[in-house]
C-alpha cells in the first residue's frame, strides 16, 4: 500500500505571502518635506522732506534677517545732507523711534545694515537744520 | 471546491483585517504654539529713575525683549546709552525683578526668560549713565 | 498555485490513502484560520474593546481663606492723577481694602476719593471692582480672589485742587 503524504510547502508558501502582505498593509507612511525659503524684499519709498520736518515708512521683516536701507536720491540741491536712521514705529504710529542713524546724502550702497527680529519697524529722514526748501527723496529698503 | 474553502477562507479574513485600515487613520497630532503678544513700551526715564510695564502670560513661555531706542527727549537722535532691562513680577509700588541685563539700543533680542502663566512686568532703569531724562522703547514678546 | 494545489490533493482519492489525505486537508485548513486569527489580531489596534462609561459625581468646596497679611500702601495722587500698588494673594480667599486716611495742604480729609481692585496692566491697574468713597476705619471694597498678583488704585475723581497724601490698608492671604 502506497501511503502518500501531501506536501505543504504550497499552502505554507502561501500563508507566507499573505503574512508579509497583511502587515506591509498594517503600516504607516511617512514622508519629508523639503524646508521652504524666501528671498529678501525690497521696497521703496519716495515723498517729499519739508523744511524743519521729517519724514516716516514703516516696514515688515516677516523673518528675522538683515535689513539694508539706502538713501537713494535727495535733493536739491545734490549736495544736500539730512538724518537718516531706522527704527520701530511708535504704538500710535506718531512717530519712528530711531535705534540708529547717520548723517548723509544720497548714495548708491545702503547707508545703514541692521540685524533685525521678526516685527514691524520704520525707516525715518529728518531735517539736520540746513534745508532752505523743500527736498524730494527715494530710500530703498532691502528686508526679509 | 471544498479543499479550496480554507485558502478563501484566509484570503477574506486577510482582506477584511487590513482592508478597511485607512478608514480608521488617525489625524496627526500638531504642537499647539501659544499665541504672542508683541508690545512695544515708550516713555521717558529720569536720571536714576525706573519704569515697568505689566503684562498676562496667558499660557508658560518665552519672554524676550531688546532695548529699541534711546533718544533724548525732544531730539530724535539716538543715543548709544546702556540702560537696565529687567523682568520680573510687581510688588508694591514696583516691579520686583529676578532678571536683569544692561543693553544698548539694538533691534534683535537682548533678554530671554521663561515664565509660567500668571502676571509679570517689565523695568527699564537707569544704569547710571544718564546725564538728562530721555526717552525710550522698548519691543517685547510674551505668551 | 491554487490549480496546481487543488491537482496535488487529488491525488489522494485513492481509497488507500484516503483517510491520511483528509488528515491533511483537515489540518492545512486549520493551520490557515489559525493564521487568519493571527493576522486579524496583528491588525487589531482598530478593534477595541467598548467599556461603558462611568461618572462619578464629586462635590468641590472651595475653602476661602481669611485674611494672613495686611500691607500698607501710603502714597500721593497728583490733581487728576492716581496710583496703585501691587500684591500677591497666596491662596483662595478673601481680600479687604481700607482706605484709611487722606490729608495734605488744601486737602480736606473727608475728600472722596476712588478706590479700586483690580490687576496690573500696562503701566498702570485695572480695576475691575471699584467705588468712590470717603477715608475711614471700616473696609470699603472686599471680594474673593484666587491666588495671583494684584493691585489696588487711588484715583483723584475730580475733587482734588491739590495734591493728596494716603493710606490704604490691604488685608489679604
């Protein structure tokens, strides 16, 4: 009498498969996001100093990061020299409270680079005493 | 057909185990950042005088905070003098600090304190550098 | 796979090997619901078992605390000013204002005054309970307050035409 014993090597392939595959099911995915970057901003504000006054643009660093500010062009006459300085804004927005300035005219690289927070501050030019009119004027504002 | 019922038998068991996982995911969690409160505190300081601004913490966090400007009064040419910031809780007719640090005016931050929930302040004093009053500013950021 | 199982199985009709054949089958049927069960259980973090929920009612008695410390606040509101003093309640209870004495030159000491509790804000107090009222010896603003910091206020309410000397009296845990 021939006694035959069925293999299970198929059924036990099988249930080795259907293993893997239930707990490859079981699982979660993850995936990296790549980090976001901005680019600086620049801005430009333009107007008019009166005799006697000053003038006030506020700006926002929505990250903290360096900001460069350049007196562009002033004048008349060419020559003309006045306070230029950055700051942050008053909390009634009267006024900009300078941290630093410098006496200058207009010129062609920033005149003032400051390392700044996140937040709100200001750009201000003010008569030094020695304007005999009005004076039109461009300042540029590199930021975050 | 019947030595077949065991394998469909398994292969549905397998497809109603893991097959409905995705209906049941979980949302992933998020770290809860506490709201900031960014002021900015503006008056003067008299020669060897001293001024605090209270503030809520509504939840524990980071407090920091930087000398803006220093301009005498009246001019608004800043001045390059180091005053005392301090943090810490009012009493009586003051702020009683438990930090304090002599800065110079700046735009980045100059004081960092870790504080619970509850009702702090902010003093601005003379360091004994003053000659005349002047005014100053002062940005913090608070829970 | 499952055609060439099924064939291998057949191979077993034979009568002489029935009985080993149906031993087999019955046993590789069994070893796969068992593995089910294992799979399903490894899965499982999606089955749960459902527990009735229990309450449990609980009575909280806030206990309120007797005054421990009294504080003298002595200072000057200027002709429309005022001033304020903080403090700090260590624990749930009751907090006693007193405002005990006004005086100065051109300053009558029945002169009313406000009188306010309230907490430090900016560079000034907000005063949530307050009332105008003459100096004397009984508590003129009370109330319950939980631990925290806190302030008391002394306003000129437009009677002043000069400027006034106090004492406040704070009672509080």
């Amino acid at each position: 009498m021939t006694v035959r014993t069925p293999r299970l090597g198929v059924p036990a392939a099988f249930l080795a498969v259907a293993f893997a595959l239930a707990l490859s099911g079981c699982g979660d995915s993850t995936s990296a996001t790549a980090p976001t970057t901005t680019s600086p901003v620049t801005e430009t504000f333009t107007g008019q100093l009166v005799v006697g006054g000053s003038a006030s643009h506020a700006f926002t660093a929505v990250s903290a990061g360096t900001v460069s500010v350049t007196l562009a062009s002033l004048g008349p006459p060419a020559d003309l020299m006045v306070g230029f300085g950055v700051g942050i804004p008053q909390t009634n927005g009267a006024s900009c409270l300078l941290s630093q300035s410098v006496q200058t005219g207009a010129a062609t690289s920033p005149q003032i680079t400051v390392q700044v927070e996140a937040g709100t501050y200001c750009v201000r030019l003010y008569d030094l005493g020695t304007m005999k009119s009005p004076a039109a004027f461009t300042v540029t504002i590199v930021r975050p | 057909m019947t030595t077949r019922l065991p394998l469909i038998v398994f292969a549905a068991a397998l497809a109603a185990a893991c097959g409905n996982g995705s209906s049941t995911a979980t949302s992933p969690t998020t770290a809860t950042i506490p709201a900031i409160t960014t002021v900015t505190f503006a008056d003067t300081l008299d020669v060897g005088g001293s001024r605090f601004y209270s503030f809520s913490n509504n939840t524990a966090g980071s407090v920091t905070a930087f000398l803006a400007s220093v301009t005498a009064s009246g001019n608004p040419l800043p001045l390059a003098i180091p005053l005392e910031l301090g943090i810490g809780v009012p009493a009586g007719t003051g702020c009683a600090t438990t930090m304090t640090q002599v800065v110079t005016p700046g735009l980045v931050t100059e004081l960092t304190d870790s504080l619970a929930a509850g009702v702090f302040c902010l003093r601005v004093a003379d360091a004994g550098a003053l000659k005349a009053p002047v005014t100053f500013a002062v940005r913090f950021s608070h829970p | 796979m499952t055609s060439e199982l099924t064939s291998r199985i057949d191979t077993c009709r034979p009568l002489a090997v029935t009985r080993v054949c149906g031993l087999a089958r019955d046993l590789t049927a069994a070893l796969l619901l068992a593995a089910t069960a294992l799979t399903v259980s490894a899965c499982g973090d999606k089955t749960s078992t459902a527990t009735s929920p229990t309450s449990t009612s609980t009575t909280t008695t806030t206990t309120v605390a007797t005054p421990t410390t009294t504080e003298v606040f002595s200072g000057r509101v200027d002709v429309g000013g005022s001033a304020f003093y903080s403090f700090n309640v260590v624990e749930n209870g009751t907090v006693n204002v007193t405002l005990a004495a006004v005086g100065g030159a051109n300053v009558p000491s029945t002169v009313w005054l406000g009188l306010g509790i309230g907490t430090p804000t900016g560079e000034d107090c907000s005063a949530a309970t307050t009332v105008n009222t003459a100096a004397g010896s009984a508590v003129q603003l009370t109330g319950t307050y939980a631990p925290g910091v806190y302030c008391v206020r002394v306003w000129d309410i437009g009677n002043l035409v000069a400027v006034a000397a106090f004492n406040v009296t704070i009672a509080h845990p």
